[in-house]
C-alpha cells in the first residue's frame, strides 16, 4: 500500500497532534497556520482517518475543534512521520 | 521464562509487586493515551481505563503462569510483565511467549481502549463548550465586564486594528441585534487565538471569571478533587482491610484463613516452584504442629488445614506428585490429635478409582497405624493387600469397611506408643 500523500501543513498537524489532542486555537498557535490551511490540514488528516475530530469542521469555526490521533491510528502516524524525517535527514 | 534465574519469592508478593508496578504503568499509559485531554481524572471512562491498564498486567501474569510460560513466584517475571506486558503481547520479549493465539487479544482490547478515548473527548469538548457558553454568556450580560474583557483582548491581540476593525459594525446606533454577544465572539476567538494556552488565567486575573471556576475546569480542578476523593476511598478502605484482617473471631485473626487457603492452593499447585511448595509445606506443617490438646479444636483446626488436600485424593485423576506430596505431609504431620482428625475420611479416600493412589493412601494408612497405634493390629490380610488396577468396587468396599473396623477398635483402645518413625 502506497503512504498518503500529506501536504507540509498537514504534517505539521499531524506533529503537533500526534502526542497530546489539542484545540484549533493551540493548533493555530504552534503550527503558524491561518484558518482556512488549518481547515485544509485538517480535512486531509480526517480523509485518511489519521485524526479523530470533535466539533464542526468549518474554517469560520475551527479554532473550537479538538483534534486527537486514535490510538489505532499511533502506528501510522509514526510511520508517516517517520518517513518524512528520513527524508529530510541530510 | 521458566528457566530463568531469578529470586524465588512468594507468589502474594510477586502479584503485589505487579499490582503497585502496574499501578505506576498504568496511570503513565492513560495520561499518555489521553495526553491534552483537560479533567481526563474526571470521567468515570478514564478510571475504567486505568483498571483495564491495571488489570491487564496481573491477569497476564496469572495466565502466563498458568500455563508455564513462566513462574508466579519469579521476581524478575513479575517486573518485566508488569512493565512490558504490551511488549509481552507483542512477541517481544525473549523467553517469554504467548500461547497459541491468545496475543490477538490485545486487538479487541485496542480497540476497546479506542471507543473509550473517543467517548471521553466527546464528553470533555461538550464540557469545554459549556464553560466557554456560560463565560461568553456572562460578558455579554455584563456591559462593565464586556468592556474589561474587551480592553484585555485589544492589550492582547495579534491584530488590534484588525479586531477594532471587525467591532466596528457591531457598534453602530442603534446595535444591531444580539450585538454583545456577537462582540463577544468576535472577541473571545481573538484571544483564544492570541494566546490558547493562557486566556483563561488571563480572564481570573482580570477578575472575568472566578478562582473557583477557573481553576475546577481550566486548571484540572475536577480532575484532582475526584482523584483526591478516590485516592482517600481507596486508603480509608487499606485502613478498614488492614484492622479487619488483623482483628480476631473465634478462630484466630481473620488473616489466617485466607493465608491458609493461599498455602494449601500452593501448595498442590502443579506447577510451583520447589522452593514455593517447601514455603507453603512448612507452613501447613507449622499449623498442624499449632493444634489444640483439646480433641474437638484439634479436630477442627486438623480438618480446617487437611482436608483440602485429603479430599484431592479422591479425584481419580489427581497427579502423582500432589498425591505424593499431601500423603507425605499427613504422615510426617502425625500425632494422636491430629490423625484421629483425620483418619476417618482418609479411610474414605480408599475408594478412589486411581489405584496407584488408593496403594499410596494404603501405605499411608499403615505408616499411621505403626506411629500412632502400634497397639491396635489391623487385621493380617489387611496389611498384606496391595490395591490392584483390576480390583472390583466391591473388593475395594470390603477394603475400606475393614480399615474402619480397625479404626473403630483402635478408638476404643488406648494408642499405642509409637514404634516406627516416618519422620
């Protein structure tokens, strides 16, 4: 199986996701992005079922959701992560 | 496992060992599982959590045990299941392997483990949003309020010409409808965004919310009380156990019974360590040894330790070894007391269909008489039988009812001193 092709701003999500759930607000706050990317991110990570989401997802409300990686997902999203830093490793 | 060099200690404290280990395991597994999660202590998903993470070690322990993959009584077994139990399940850790498919059970568990998370962080966002409603609700009632938690916002922000910006048709005269609460959000996403991790410490030190509101759902304040409360049910419990336990009724502290069932079940226990079935036989021979000169206490306290183990001797199926072990003990365990406590049901105990046994119990039988009541001879025949595979049920009654005979004269007649040692 072929790993998901993930934009750079939904990794940045699923990093900051992946030890501890957090709210839009902090999402925002640690990855620098605005709104409507974080709505963006997120809807990649929810298509893939990488994350679990509680609350609308709507660019106008996406600071009050609450985004956790489950933990049948913890291996996947290892692996993802994973991957994107050997890629970077010079 | 098995072979693994390790201290041999008890088994009760190889079990606590993985219990208090497990404990400490299990309260890091969930809050690492739930890390993020605000009041996680606070739902009764996340205590039920931490007792499947608890008792998962120990039933682990129990079942990696009871089928020889390792023994109870290893101290370094109890502290690597008790820390990598995941790892244990997982094929993981050498000498240490899972029967059959019994590891595909951690699926199911994941899976449990998955739902139980989800729940909790639904309960916890509908939580949140409560407060953050009745905290809006409050500003927007409040014209001096609205106006302090707008001049904090507006001090804050990473934009304040832009938020004066988005305020401005919201203050036109007159307003237009729900315009404070409106102002309000408009605000309230402004310096949650501004600083998400901070605004509620923020609002309590403008006075916008209260300590005890502040700290009960923005500071884990739920999470602790509950935690407090448990902890405290759970050492107040420890204290009433321990007093119980070490309180008396009319047969001694209540802690004996229950150390008396662990050592018999130890001690017929299959496959035990030498060392644990030499532990629990000293103890069973150090009660015997306890009994009462009083006939009728020394009956009771004999039956209360051996007739667990004489009544083994009657399932046809019983190992040569716990056959062997429990015959031993009675006959090394010997005096008049205690054998006349027991003699009537050992007799009984003839009529097993295990003919290696019923030979053994005959034996038994013999050495007693030799050591107990050497004055009372069982009849010639008696002496020279030898239980045999193909012997009749009726054979095996005559048998018995000549050995209760004996016993009935050898009651009546003064035990003879002993002449022969079976020590």
């Amino acid at each position: 199986m072929q790993p998901p092709t993930l934009s750079d701003d939904a990794l940045k999500v699923l990093r900051a996701v992946r030890d501890r759930a957090l709210d839009g607000y902090n999402l925002m706050s640690k990855t620098g992005l605005d709104p409507q990317k974080l709505y963006q991110a997120i809807s990649q990570l929810v298509a893939e079922d990488l994350v679990s989401i509680r609350g609308d997802l709507n660019p106008d409300l996406i600071g009050d959701v609450y985004l956790v990686v489950p933990p049948t997902a913890f291996g996947y999203a290892d692996l993802l992560l994973g991957q994107l830093r050997f890629k970077r490793a010079p | 496992m098995t072979g693994f060099a390790s201290p041999d200690i008890p088994a009760y404290f190889s079990y606590l060992l993985v219990l208090l280990v497990g404990t400490f395991v299990a309260r890091a597994n969930v809050n690492h599982l739930m890390a993020g999660f605000g009041n996680r202590w606070a739902f009764a998903g996340t205590w039920w959590l931490f007792l499947a993470y608890l008792a998962l070690p120990v039933a682990l322990f129990w079942f990696l045990d009871y089928t020889s993959a390792l023994q109870d009584t290893s101290l370094f077994a109890a502290l690597v299941v008790a820390i990598g139990y995941r790892q244990v399940f997982a094929g993981g850790v050498q000498g240490i392997t899972m029967p059959g498919q019994s590891s595909a059970l951690w699926q199911p568990f994941e899976a449990w483990v998955t739902r139980t998370n989800e729940r909790i962080l639904t309960r916890q966002k509908q939580y949140k949003d409560r407060f953050d409603e009745r905290v809006r609700a409050s500003l927007a009632a409040n014209p001096q309020r609205l106006g302090a938690f707008e001049t904090l916002t507006l001090e804050r922000s990473n934009d304040p010409a832009a938020l004066t910006q988005t305020l401005a048709p919201l203050r036109t005269d007159p307003p237009p409808p729900g315009a404070p609460a409106r102002i309000v959000n408009v605000l309230w996403r402004d310096l949650r965004t501004s600083v998400p991790e901070d605004y509620g410490y923020l609002l309590y030190r403008r006075g916008l919310v209260s300590w005890w509101q502040y700290w009960r759902w923005l500071e884990d304040g739920r999470s602790k009380l509950i935690s407090a409360g448990i902890l405290l049910a759970l050492v107040a419990l420890g204290i009433a156990a321990a007093l119980w336990l070490t309180s008396s009724s009319a047969e001694g502290e209540h802690w004996r019974n229950p150390l008396l069932r662990y050592h018999q079940w130890r001690f017929l226990k299959l496959n035990a360590s030498d060392r644990d079935r030499w532990r629990s036989r000293e103890y069973l021979v150090a009660e015997l040894r306890m009994v009462s000169a009083d006939a009728a206490q020394a009956a009771k306290q004999t039956a209360a330790v051996l007739r667990p183990l004489i009544r083994e001797l009657r399932f046809h199926q019983i190992a040569q070894r716990q056959a062997d072990e429990a015959l031993q003990l009675v006959v090394d365990s010997h005096s008049p007391v205690v054998t006349a406590a027991h003699m009537p049901e050992l007799i009984d105990c003839l009529r097993t269909q295990n003919d290696t046994v019923r030979l053994q119990i005959h034996r038994a039988l013999l050495a007693l008489q030799r050591a107990e009541y050497a004055g009372t001879e069982p009849d010639a025949t008696l002496v020279k039988w030898v239980p045999a595979k193909d012997e009749s049920a009726g054979d095996v009654d005559a048998r018995v009812r000549q050995w209760q005979q004996w016993w009935s004269g050898a009651q009546r007649g003064t035990p003879g001193r002993p002449t022969t040692s079976t020590r």
